[in-house]
C-alpha cells in the first residue's frame, strides 16, 4: 500500500487550503504544509517549482503576519494546482494595507527586511492583490507555470 497522492489526470485540480494563527508559528507552518503537499502532487523537495512555490508562500505567509495582522484574526493559505499552472494565495484581515504589483517599493541597502515581494515579483510568472471575496482584507497571490520549469 502507498500513501503517496497520484500525479493529477490532465487537467485535474487540486487544492489544499487551511487557516493558521497570524503568529511566525502559524506561517513557518503554513509554508512547511505548502512544500508537504507540492512533494505529494509530485513536486519533490528541492525541485524547482516545490522550492519557488514554498519561497511564495514563506514571503505572503510572513507578509500577512507583519503587515496584514489584526489582532484575534487569523490568515488563510489556499495552494492550487490545476493543469500547468501553480499558485499559492495568502489572505489576511488587513484591508489598507495593500503591496503594489506593479511596482514592489525597493528597501534602502542598509534595510535588513523587505525584499519578499522583489522576489515574489522576480519569480512569478504572475502575481497580485485583490480583495477577499465575502470578508473585510485581501488576497495576496502568485503562480508558477510549469511548462517554463
């Protein structure tokens, strides 16, 4: 008997998604689970889409916590897979505080933080913000092909 998940049939989704304490705890979890589960749909550690995708997820993940945090309100973490294409979604509470795609702020050299999003931005094929459906905050997201892998 294997407790490995089979690869997805053409075109087959699939998804996994869960709420997390907006604490370090909650999102050094919730990347650890993203690259569980990348290495179960057949995206071994180490491979380039396990290791990017986990790297989206470890930015957003902290982005949330640091930025997007309201106290007693937790973030949501949902990983698609669905035919070429991977994307990982943060959502946090946090409604004014929104990163720009189009142009992530670049830190002053001496900065010890804020390089996430360059390299989300660097990475992605395509990434961005939008505003969580039914719920007062937003959605923070990016997408690997994996054609182009």
């Amino acid at each position: 008997m294997t407790t490995e998940t089979p690869p997805p049939a053409a075109g087959a989704v699939r998804e996994f998604a869960m709420r997390f304490t907006s604490t370090p705890r909650g999102a050094r979890l919730a990347r650890r689970l993203v690259s569980h589960r990348l290495h179960d749909w057949g995206h071994p550690y180490g491979g380039s889409v396990n290791e990017t995708v986990t790297l989206f997820a470890a930015e957003l993940t902290a982005n949330a916590v640091r930025h997007g945090h309201v106290p007693g309100r937790d973030f949501a973490v949902r990983l698609l897979a669905a035919g070429v294409v991977v994307r990982v979604e943060v959502a946090d509470t946090r409604t004014e505080r929104r990163p720009s795609p189009e142009r992530p702020c670049p830190p002053r050299p001496d900065d010890e933080s804020g390089r996430g999003l360059l390299l989300v931005a660097e990475l992605a094929d395509r990434w961005g913000v939008a505003p969580r459906t039914g719920a007062p905050g937003k959605n923070v997201w990016a997408e690997v092909g994996l054609v182009s892998r």
